[in-house]
C-alpha cells in the first residue's frame, strides 16, 4: 500500500531533523541560515507540514538539494525500448 502525503512529509520531517542534529544545527541557527521562519521550521519537524519553497530552502543548508532532481523526472517510456529489439 503507497503511504499517504501525510506520512511522506512526516517521513521528510523525522529525516531533516535527524540529519540536522548530527551536523549540530540548532533550529534556531538552521532558520537563521535558510531563511525560513523559526515557527514554520518547528512546524514542519513536529507535522511534515511546510511550503515547497522553504522545504527547499531548508534542504539547501543541509547539502542535500540534489536529493530533489528525481522527483517528477519523465519515466522511461519502456514500449521505445521494447522496439528496439523486436523486428
């Protein structure tokens, strides 16, 4: 069964704050350096709710952005590939 967006963000959430403790970020100075709010930066740990803009944002800091250059990529369209072999 696929998880649902809420238990995707809080998955998102448990790993940001993990990751951003063993590099001994306060969320104070994480939110001094990202740029998002202290409150949303608390909201998103405790709820995975957060805008896309400063999830990015928040991500940056941690060195992870390139994390992100999957999502939504086109998948590989396999009848192409299929053609290619067959005659």
């Amino acid at each position: 069964m696929e998880p649902t967006p809420y238990e995707v963000g809080l998955k998102i959430a448990q790993r940001h704050r993990t990751i951003r403790k063993k590099l001994k970020i306060s969320q104070k100075e994480m939110a001094e350096r990202s740029g998002v709010s202290l409150g949303s930066l608390k909201r998103f740990e405790s709820s995975g709710k957060i805008s896309l803009e400063s999830l990015l944002k928040l991500i940056h800091i941690l060195g992870r952005l390139s994390d992100f250059d999957n999502v939504l990529k086109e998948k590989e369209n396999t009848d192409d590939i299929e053609k290619l072999f067959t005659k």
